[in-house]
C-alpha cells in the first residue's frame, strides 16, 4: 500500500483488505438522512471525503454514532481519520465511485488538522447532457453547476406502502440546455 509522505494512506489505494488504514482527509460535504414521518429525527450520518490527490470517499455513521461526530466537524477542514470499518460502497444512492466506504464505529477518531491545507473541492461537473442520457438509471450522486429556474413544492410519493419525499427542480447549465 502507497502512503503519501506524510504517513497517510492515499484514498486511491483503499481496498478492503486492511485493518489499520490512517487518512488525512477534507471534509467536502456532510448530510443527515431521515424517515419521511420523522424529519426531525435522523437515523444516518454520511460525510463526503476528498484526498491530498483529489480523490473522493464517502463515509456512514449511524444513528448510535452520529452524536459523537455531528457538531464536532465543519465542512472544508482537514481531518485525521483512524479507526474505522471498511465496508462495500453499494446501494441505491452512491457519493463516490469508489469500491469502498468508511463505517464509523465507537472507535472511531476525527481529529482536526487546522495547519494542513488540501485544495480542490473534490467536485467532478457533469453536464446535463450527460445526465439526461442516464435517464434516471445512475446509482450515482452527480455534481452538477447551474441556474434555478424552478422548484415545485415538497411532494410525497407512496409506493408498496412506503413514502418518499421529492422536490423538482428545473436547472439550465452554461449551455442553456
């Protein structure tokens, strides 16, 4: 396993197979999920990563963890990070292509890094073009930069007893398209 300089291991390099990975990472990007009938009570925690190389992993903290890390890290800032589970980056809705995910644990530490600089924003553009021609198919969040030109209102839908909570937003990117 490559280690940058510093005695961190590179996101790229991330794999499964390791127990004892040290990270120093920015924080790009923090966001809780809840149920449609309890929005005020979330139930996960995941914090999107960017390496000194640009590369992006995303983490998950479940509810029994969430208020150990939920006010003690601001987004932008640099972080060690050690002592963490490793698990498949699978699912409906992915932060990252990469293989893998950090699965914060009681063990877990974020500790700040307030004179270590990484640059970048970790964003990767898409254009709406390439967006359309998922057709809604993607397993993946995209970053996408644009203009609002309309919201519609909080909509609830109800499928198979279950409720999922939408807005639409109509966006034009530099194209206008």
């Amino acid at each position: 396993m490559a280690m940058v300089s510093t005695g961190f291991h590179k996101v790229a390099d991330f794999c499964g197979r390791r127990e004892s990975w040290r990270l120093r990472l920015k924080l790009i990007r923090v966001w809780k999920i809840s149920a449609v009938a309890t929005p005020d009570n979330p139930f996960v925690m995941h914090m999107l990563f960017v390496d000194q190389e640009g590369n992006c992993i995303e983490s998950v903290i479940q509810k029994h963890f969430m208020h150990r890390f939920a006010n003690s890290v601001i987004e932008g800032e640099v972080y060690n990070v050690i002592q963490f589970t490793v698990t498949r980056n699978s699912g409906k809705f992915r932060a990252t292509h990469h293989d893998h995910k950090l699965t914060f644990n009681a063990n877990t530490r974020i500790v700040p890094c307030p004179t270590v600089v990484i640059p970048g924003t970790g964003l990767s553009l898409v254009k709406t073009s390439d967006i359309l021609k998922t057709k809604g198919s993607s397993q993946y969040l995209v970053d996408f930069m644009g203009i609002i030109t309309g919201i519609s209102e909080k909509l609830t839908l109800s499928k198979e007893g279950r409720q999922t909570r939408l807005m639409l937003i109509d966006m034009v990117d530099e194209m206008y398209s």
